[in-house]
C-alpha cells in the first residue's frame, strides 16, 4: 500500500478529503503521517483523533530557513513515505529540501497554473475580470507552484462572486481533484519524468481534466 505523508499549515479539509476516500476505498493508501508547520494547526487534532502519526513545527520565528526545512523534511523521511501532498502546506520550501523528493511530492493550487501562482489567488482573478477559475495539482519543483501540472479542475466566475464565494465553490472541486490526482500517482499511473509527465507511458500534452 502506497504510503502518504501529508503536509499541512491548517484547516486540513484537503486532508480529510484524502482520509474519507481512503476509507471509502476510493484511494489505495495509507496515511503514514500528517506533518505542520503550525503547531495549532486544526488539522492535527483531526488526525490524531484518527490515530495517523503527526509531527508538527512551528515554522514562525525560526530564524534559519535552511535548518527548520532539512529537520521537517528529516521528520518527514522518517515515516517513509512513498508520496509526500501538500494539501494547503503554505511556507515554500527550498530547492536543497524539494530535491530527494522530485517525481514523488504533489502540492494543490487554488488556482489554473500556471496563472497566478503564489498567494491571494481568489482576489487575482477577480482583479484581471477572469471568466474561469479553478484549482491545479502540479509536481513540486523549486519554482514555487511551478513544477508540471497534473490535473486541474475549472468553474466559471459569476457575476457579484467575491473572493469568498469563489474559494467556497471551488474548496470541493479541490478535494475531488486532490483524490484523482493522488490516486494517479499513487497507483503508479503518472508519474514525472524531467520537466514532463508521462501517464500510462504517454507524455501528458495538457493538464488531466476534473
Ligand atoms: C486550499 O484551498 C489549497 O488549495 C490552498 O490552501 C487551502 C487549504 O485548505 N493552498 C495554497 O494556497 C497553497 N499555495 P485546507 O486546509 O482546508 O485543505
């Protein structure tokens, strides 16, 4: 069984998306580990409640970013994982932590990369009058939110939609696209291969579609 370390900075409900669909045997996983980088992270509760191993850190105030990333990442090896998702995991983690881990760590993006990666994405869109919108899961690569994108799911913007309205539609177009996602790595149907991805041998020429 395909072992998941999951990172996350927060609310989890991408996490607790992936654990409802493991239970449903919908994803053949297991979660070996839910690590943070906030110690109150609501998240961790959840998963301990649930007895799934947690390691958290606080990454506010620790000075050397270099030293706080290669111990997280430390703890993180140590569960042995086969697959690392960051599932809203919101602290970039340099190239010397990302490197062991290319091909086999996925993160999910509110928005279509490669438009506006990095923060406020829900505000971006609405600010540039964007018709679309929607949530990407990309490889991680040293860029931030730039590695190879795997899947995306799009909605339309409407009319009146605030930032909140457009995070709060598309928060379970997320969950579902974060399971079909890890389900296609895990199960070892995609994977990464330089810059692009091959997914049942072939070179993937476009985002998989929710
Ligand atoms: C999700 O919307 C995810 O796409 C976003 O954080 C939220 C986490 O929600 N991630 C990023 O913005 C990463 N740059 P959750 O904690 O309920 O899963």
């Amino acid at each position: 069984m395909p072992r998941l370390a999951v990172l996350v900075s927060g609310r989890g409900s991408n996490f607790d998306a992936l654990r409802a669909a493991i239970a449903a045997g919908r994803l053949h996983a297991e979660i070996a580990l839910l690590a943070s980088n906030r110690a109150d992270a609501p998240a961790l509760v959840r998963a301990r409640a649930a007895d799934i191993a947690t390691f958290a850190s606080d990454s506010r105030g620790s000075g050397d970013r270099a030293a706080w990333d290669r111990a997280f990442m430390a703890a993180v090896a140590a569960a042995q994982p086969d697959l690392i998702v960051l599932a809203g995991f919101m602290r970039r983690l340099d190239a010397t932590a990302v490197a062991p881990w290319l091909g086999r760590m996925l993160n999910i993006h509110p928005s279509l990369l490669p438009k506006y990666p990095g923060l406020d994405t829900h505000q971006r869109v609405l600010a540039a009058g964007d018709a679309e919108h929607g949530a990407s899961v990309h490889f991680v690569t040293a860029e931030l939110d730039g590695g190879p994108v795997l899947a995306q799911a799009r909605m339309p913007v409407l009319p009146g939609d605030t930032p909140a309205d457009l995070a709060a539609r598309l928060l379970p177009l997320e969950h579902q696209l974060l399971v079909a996602a890890v389900a296609a790595v895990a199960s070892g149907r995609c994977r990464m291969q330089g810059t692009a991805i091959l997914c049942g041998g072939q070179i993937l020429h476009a985002p998989l579609q929710l």
